[in-house]
C-alpha cells in the first residue's frame, strides 16, 4: 500500500529535520523544502496529500505559497499552518483563505500527528470519489451528453478520437437527436477549445445574404450595408465554425464555402483584401446528403470535403436503454428551476416513456420531463403527469418482459445506472462513517437528493 505524503516547507533546519524524523516514524513518505520557491516545485513533482507550511518565511511566504496552490496549480492536497506563538491572527487568515487547520510551536506531536491523519483521510477520501466519477464520466457521459447503450459509447468514442485532430466534422442525424451538443462537446475537448464557438444556422439565412453572413461586407458595398460587419468566419477565427442545417445551403452559397474551407482565405463583400483564418469547421443535417448529391442539391465535392470525419447520430427509439439515465439526468436538471425538490418516475410511468417511439428524440423527452415536472403532485410522476400523446388507459405489458435470448431494455439501463450510484454512495458513506452531510457534500449533490437515493436503494 502506498504511503502517505507529505510535504515541510520550512526555512528553519532543525524543524525540518525533526517533523521529517517524526512523520517518517509513523509511515509518512516525506520531502523538505527550504522556501516557498523550492516548495511549489517539489509539490508538482511529488504530489502530497499534505503540506505542512510556516507563514512566515524569506522570499515567498505561506499566504504566497497558499494562493499559487490553490490558483495556479489548483492542488487537491490539504495545508496545515504552522506559526510562532504571538502569529495566531495570520494563521486565522490562512483558514480563511483555506488553509485546513494550523499549530502553534513548538508543536504537541500527539496533535500533529492527529491533524495530519485527518487531512489525509479527507483528500483521500476526495481523491477517491474523483477517481470514482472519472470512471464513470468516461463510461456514461461525455461533457453533457449521457447515455450507457453500445450505440453511445461507440459515439463518444468517436468523439474522443475527432477533438484529438482538426479534421472537418459532418454530423448526421435526424431532428433532436442532440447534433449541436455533440459538436460543442468536441470542440470543447479539443486544442480549440479556448476559442470562439461560432454557430451559422445555413437554413435561417435568406439567400441574398449567405454571402455577407459568411465573409462579412465592407461599408458601403450595397445599399444597407452603412459600416463594416465582420462576418462568422472571420469570427471564428482560432476556434470552431458550426454549420447547422448545411443541407439547405443554395448551390450558389455551396460554391462559396467550398472555395473558403479549401483555402483558408475569403475577401469581405465589396472588398479587395484577402483574409486568412485558422477555423475548424464542423456541419450537421438532418437531410440525407448523399441522396441530395445524387439529386443535384448538393455539391459532390462540397459534401467530400465536410465528410472528412463523419457521425451518425442514433435516434432515441434505437437507444432506449438510455431512456432511464436521461430522465434522471432531466429531474435533477430542473428541479432546481422549477423550484421543487427532486421527483422520481413511478414504474408505470417509465414503462410508458420506454414504450414511447419518440419522434422528437431527446429534445422531445426532455421537454416531457419538464412538462411532467410542472404539473405533478407530489414527489412521484405518475403515467397521468405525462403529455397525452406519451400517456395511456392501458400501460404497455411487455415493455419489462425478458424472452430468450432478450434482455429488457428498461431494466438493462436502470441496472447499470443504479449500480454506478449505489457504488458511489456506500463508497462515500463508508469512508465518512456514515456522516450524510460530509457524504452529500464530497458527492456533490443535496442532501435532500441524497436522503432519497438512500430510500430509493434500501441503504442504511
């Protein structure tokens, strides 16, 4: 098992060498530093899970050493203050700027050693929910895209691979499906990420201005143009140029852009100068691209030009295990909105939404949760809460049936979803000894939502 660590920063020798000697005794791997400089370099090379830091030292001082942690390095460690009788109101200060506790010297070792083994049960306690939630985060969501079926961890795979390159983008899919979230959760996790996220909608944009839209016009170029614009790709400059609806640009609009997505260099409308952008240009339809192609409504060379990296975007009716962890996903979302503590989906209510075809695909269901939200009573939603065209007299009888061979979608997901919770929350609970509150905080939900994880799991 590895040893805890901890980190001295003390310009004092003799105090170094004797808290090294003790933490060693008591199984601490340690390291010293002379100055607040030497500290922060050691602590990006040794990561500890505790500094022990004096306030009051040449060159950096504590507070110093205390906001590069915390600002710079964003360190998940603990510090505990160390200062001279007579400094207690600079310790003070250090608490409040979030220091976990401080000592007076000469130190009593009984209460050192104490202070420490409270430290490093709490950042290892922390340090293992991260871990926890990373494993889930890579599994089940990708920024704020959520699902657990084959067919969407395929797709955040896919995603992955696609914001590690700056290739073209095309997504595919049909209406709700969520195209937009996932383009700007790839340019999220790209280099580019730091740059502008520009957004054309090619279907909103009447066709005597695409022109301008896109490159932007000089004053003076055409009757209304009274100043300079600066247009989307110009805009875009260093980040990400989404295309919405590509499919409904005019051929003439196609020529245009294919020529600027080529060449990385457009003029403005009027304009004489040629301007070159660094942009990423992604696109996404609903219409089927390559049968538009065939039908001479769309440029062949435009379409192998944005079809560098492709995704195809399943609809919901064909990921229906994943039906559960969004609704959870969607209560939590607008509970808070809507000013009401967090509901849950009753079994026959479920069984509906898992019935559902849904032709709007997740935009549909979330604006279902959100109706289901609004209306019910209590802290249930009942089949008789959802919209009508979703609700029925008669609950569908075999949405939960396993046949040979089959495995019910419904209970697929719900299994998966609850048993990543589950394992969360006994994690948590048994490091806290049971301490809800400090177990709510270090999950980061309400209590509230905790309590009702607790009732809906049968978790003592």
């Amino acid at each position: 098992m590895q040893k805890s660590r901890v980190l001295i920063i003390d310009d004092k020798a003799g105090i170094r060498s004797i808290l090294s000697a003790l933490l060693k005794k008591h199984g601490y791997e340690v390291r010293v530093a002379e100055s607040g400089e030497t500290g922060l370099t050691l602590y990006t090379q040794f990561m500890p899970a505790v500094i022990l830091l004096d306030l009051k030292m040449p060159g950096i001082d504590g507070l110093e050493v205390m906001e590069a942690l915390q600002n710079q390095f964003k360190a998940d460690c603990k510090t505990i203050i160390m200062t001279a009788h007579g400094e207690v109101r600079s310790a003070v200060e250090a608490m409040k700027r979030g220091a976990f506790d401080y000592l007076e010297k000469p130190f009593d070792n009984d209460e050192l050693l104490a202070i420490i083994s409270r430290a490093v049960e709490m950042v290892t306690l922390k340090r293992r929910v991260k871990q926890l939630e990373d494993q889930l985060e890579a599994t089940y969501r990708f920024e704020n895209i959520i699902g657990v079926s084959d067919k969407m961890k395929s797709t955040f795979t896919q995603m992955r691979k696609f914001a590690a390159t700056d290739g073209t983008v095309l997504v595919c899919g049909e209406s709700g499906t969520g195209k937009e979230l996932i383009v700007r959760a790839i340019h999220q996790a790209s280099k580019r990420k730091s740059g502008p996220f520009v957004v054309v909608n090619c279907g909103a944009i009447p066709s005597n201005l695409i022109e301008s839209e896109f490159f932007g016009h000089e004053a003076g170029s055409f009757t209304d143009a009274k100043e300079l614009r600066i247009g989307k790709f110009e805009s875009a400059d260093g980040g990400t140029l989404f295309l919405d609806e590509i499919g409904e640009l005019t051929l003439e609009a196609q020529v245009k852009l294919l020529r600027v997505i080529e060449e990385g260099t457009f003029s403005r409308v009027g304009g004489n100068e040629s301007i070159a952008v660094d942009v990423r240009v992604m696109a996404a339809t609903n219409r089927d691209l390559a049968a538009r192609v065939e039908q001479g409504r769309f440029r062949e060379d435009l379409y192998w030009r944005l079809n560098v990296l492709s995704l195809n975007i399943c609809p919901l009716r064909e990921r229906k295990e994943d039906i559960p962890l969004l609704v959870e996903h969607f209560l939590d979302r607008y509970a808070t909105p809507l000013g009401i503590e967090q509901p849950s989906v009753s079994e026959n209510a479920l069984k509906l939404l898992m019935a559902y075809e849904w032709p709007g695909n997740v935009r549909e269901l979330q604006n279902c949760i959100y109706s289901a939200m609004a209306v019910a009573n209590g802290s249930m939603i009942e089949p008789a809460d959802l919209p009508r065209r979703i609700g029925s007299d008669e609950l569908p009888t075999d949405t939960g049936r396993v046949t040979p061979g089959q495995i019910s979608l419904a209970e697929t997901a719900a299994q998966a979803t609850a048993k990543a919770e589950q394992e969360a929350i006994r994690k948590v609970l048994s490091e806290t000894a049971g301490n809800r509150e400090k177990a709510a905080e270090l999950l980061g939900i309400g209590r509230k939502t905790l309590y009702r994880k607790l009732r809906q799991y049968n978790i003592e």
